[in-house]
C-alpha cells in the first residue's frame, strides 16, 4: 500500500490536493478485487485450489466437483436415478460424467438461471447434459432463481450431500477423457452470446 505520509517526507511538505490525490491511488491500489467479473476459470478439482465464481448474465456459478461416475457404487448410482430406460442406456465407448454446480442470485429480482450448459474436448466433442426425472433430488434443472436465493437451495439433498451442488449429467465418449481439458461453458439464458467457461478437472 502507498502511505501518504512517506511521500510527504520524502518530496517535503504537499499541498492538500496533491495529498488527497495520493490518498486516492492509494486506495485504488488496495482496493479488493473480489468483484471482478470472472468469464474464465480453471476447477482444480482435489488439488486444493479454490474453483472460480463464474459471471453469467446477473448469476454466479461456482463448480464444485467434476469427475466420472461409477453405476456400482452406491453414492453414484443415486445420481442415475429418475432416468427413463434410453437415457439410462450408454452406448459403446460411453461413460457417466457429472459436474455438481452451484449457483447464487445475490440481487434483489429474479432471474433466469441456465439451461445451456455444454461439456467439450479438444476434438470439438460437444455434450449436452441429460435431465433425470423429479424423483432425482440432485439433478440442476434450471429456471427462474428467487431473489438472493441458490441452486441447490439451502436445507435440500443436494446442498446437504457430499457434493453440496446441483448434478449436471453427461454421457460421455471415452476417449474424450484423453481429450483434456474438457471445457464447462455456460450461455446467458437472456443474452445467448453471452457465456463463461471452466477447464473440468477429470
């Protein structure tokens, strides 16, 4: 930080204006950046990194956890549920993947929260996420979010599970896990050529 008073002793005694003009950079200088509009993150996953706040429209997103999902195991396989038989069935090369997102209206209207929220590779694979039925309590579905409210709201399955995030779902190609980085990337629901995007960790 820029102290004022060291400059006073060291270019002699400043006029009121010129101390109030250093005071004033100073400030700027030490200012916190905490509200920078974020449209680009990496998630670092388990490495202890803190995942990016990304800006869309008047929304933050925030990803959680990313990473494949296992039918057999038991925590995983509550995440398949509420799936009609042809969503259910994976083809050959194919595998579970699940990002668990959450996302916050701090102002004082509602809004709009994603639907559009594709996966890519390096090979321009693009996927989209599929919605379960209600019955899955974990699925992000989207739509109108309360006044400084947030998806997974408080008190639910999801935000008290072991992920506290709403569950994107994907069928993904194998290979594609070979193709990293995979790309999160979220489209504004009210200005579609507006967008953020998050590196996956895998």
């Amino acid at each position: 930080m820029i102290r004022p008073a060291r400059i006073a002793r060291a270019f002699g005694k400043p006029s009121l204006l010129a101390l109030m003009l250093v005071s004033a950079l100073a400030l700027s200088a030490c200012s916190d950046n905490s509200h920078t509009r974020v449209t680009t993150g990496t998630y670092a996953g388990e490495s202890g990194q803190n995942a990016p706040y990304l800006n869309v429209g008047p929304l933050i997103y925030e990803v959680q956890l990313s990473r494949e999902l296992n039918p057999s195991d038991t925590e995983d396989a509550s995440y398949l549920t509420g799936l009609t038989p042809a969503q259910s069935r994976l083809r050959p090369g194919e595998e579970w993947f699940a990002v668990f997102l959450q996302v916050y209206n701090e102002s004082s209207t509602p809004h709009l929260a994603a639907t559009n929220l594709t996966i890519s590779d390096t090979q321009n694979n693009i996927y989209t996420p599929i919605v379960p039925a209600l019955t899955n309590e974990f699925a992000y579905r989207g739509g109108l979010l309360a006044p400084k409210a947030r998806i997974p709201a408080l008190n639910t399955v999801a935000a008290d599970g072991p992920t506290q995030g709403a569950l994107l779902l994907y069928k993904i190609k194998v290979v594609s896990l070979d193709n990293r980085p995979l790309e999160l990337k979220i489209v504004d629901p009210r200005n579609p050529a507006q967008s953020a995007s998050a590196e996956l960790d895998v």
